[in-house]
C-alpha cells in the first residue's frame, strides 16, 4: 500500500511523509490517464509470465499491503479499460484472511477478470535470517496461495525486504521473483510507494517514451481512496471503509453453518419489556 513501502529497508520514510500532499493525478481517473497513455504509447499490458524482448510492455504490479477488496475494485477498473496486471497478496497480513470464504471469492473474481495472483511476501513475519529459512518459509506460502488458488503461484514479491533478500536473484522450484534482474535491471522499474515519484511520475515516463519494459508497482489503495491531500487522508479513508465492512465480517464468522442470522445495529433496536 501506498503507506507501507514495498520498497527496500535502504531508508524508512519519515513520520512526516504522512502528513505531506501525496503527487497529482493518484486517483482513479489519474489511473485511467495513465492506461491511455500506455495505451497510445503502444504498449501491451502483460503478466510477467510473458516477457518478450520484441514487444513493447508494461507489467503492472499491485502489492496488497491492506486490503483485498480495494485490489478487487482496481481489477475491475482494469478490465473495463481493457487492461491486465498482477496482484501480489499477504497470507500474513494484520489486516485480511486470504483464506476466508469471501477472499477466496475476491481471488477468484481477480483472477476472473483477466488478471494474474502472485504471492507478497513479508520476510520479517518469519523473521527470515539466511537463505535456507527464506526458501523453506517462501515454499511455504507459496503451496498455500496456490492451494487457495487452484493454481500454482509463479511470482512472488516482497514486502519490505532487507537489502540481503535482494542481494541476487530469488528462484524457488515453481516460482521466482520479480525484484530478479530480468524484471529490475532489465527493466524500467518505477513505483509510486509513499505517494512520492522518485525521478519522475509514471505519467511523466510514459510521455518521454523512451522504454520499452517497464515495471510499474502501484499501491490500489493510493489511487481509490477518495481525494484526501495527504496519506494520512487516504488511509483513514480505508480505515472508514474497513470499519463498515466490520459487521458483515461478523456475520459471515456467525453464518459459516449457513444458519441465516442477521447481525442488527443495537441503536436500530428497541427490546419489549414482558409488560409493555
Ligand atoms: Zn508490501
């Protein structure tokens, strides 16, 4: 998500990063800019499964540091404007159950819509020491997401990693990395982590058009959390959204025998004494 970097450890982000106005153009509309203009670059979205050195691509990538379903609302948007990417998600996160009932249906609408899963992994959470432990703990995660999925898990990124895990390449039997050097160094790597450009925007890139790969990671989050200037904004408006969401996620725990039962809002309900 926009407000937990995917990026590196190299330098954390200063509290103040959060209060700063995040760049122009992070919105939903700015995000459908941004396709048209690929668009008329003449570049093909691709998964990164389809990396061809004769064509013009972009891989959108989309870490889902905090929710599921805002990834699912960027997926849609993608599809209607024609477009493909890949959604790397958390089997650790504080913040969804990828294997819920209705997150296994969020997946699945994901991959419906055109899209590919990969698995975000946090290195920390296994607290991950050596090279051993990681592979041990990524194939892990990996035949996990893939026994949600169906499918097997090809591509994995990471959240947060110390500069160690990207040391060289990360290939596992199945699945490899997409902070290997084919997908950075060989690549144009740009990401809008913090709300910040680095060098420049993504829009500023695909106006000079002078790539022909390019990796774009963007945080769903960032782009479809209404119009608060800073971070902050942005992620108490997802923090608004989560807490509406709180009782139908009460109801679904209360409902997993199919029982039917409706979780009323206690302000919304007047109890009759045995005398009225
Ligand atoms: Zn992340």
């Amino acid at each position: 998500m926009p407000e937990t970097p995917c990026e590196p450890r190299l330098k954390a982000p200063s509290g103040a990063v959060y209060l700063e106005p995040v760049e122009p153009g992070l919105t939903a509309e700015g995000y459908v800019q941004m396709l048209d203009l690929a668009k008329k670059r003449g570049y093909t979205f691709s998964t990164f499964a389809e990396v061809a050195d004769a064509s013009k691509q972009i891989f959108l990538r989309h870490d889902l540091d905090m929710s599921l379903d805002v990834g699912l609302r960027l997926a849609e948007l993608e599809a209607r404007e024609k477009a493909r990417s890949t959604y790397f998600v958390l089997l650790t996160s504080p913040l969804y159950n990828p294997f819920s009932a209705s997150s296994r249906q969020t997946l699945r609408k994901i991959r419906d819509l055109g899209h590919d899963v990969g698995l975000h992994f946090d290195p920390m959470v296994h607290k991950v020491e050596g090279k051993s432990e990681l592979f041990a703990s990524l194939d892990q995660e990996v035949n996990q997401l893939s026994m949600v999925l169906g499918e097997p898990v090809r591509f994995i990124s990471f959240h947060q990693p110390s500069p160690w895990v990207l040391g060289e390449d990360i290939v596992g039997d199945n699945y490899e990395s997409v902070y290997n050097s084919r997908f950075i160094s060989k690549m144009r790597y740009i990401s809008d982590s913090t709300g910040r450009w680095r060098a420049e925007s993504i829009f500023e890139l695909l106006e000079r058009d002078s790539e022909s790969h390019i990796q774009f990671l963007s945080h769903p989050g960032l782009w479809l959390s209404g119009s608060g200037k800073s971070l902050n904004d942005r992620i108490w408006h997802l923090v608004d959204e989560k807490q509406r969401s709180i009782p139908s996620q009460f109801e679904e725990a209360i409902n997993s025998a199919g029982r039917g039962l409706t979780l009323f809002d206690p302000s919304h309900i007047s109890l009759r004494t045995r005398n009225s």
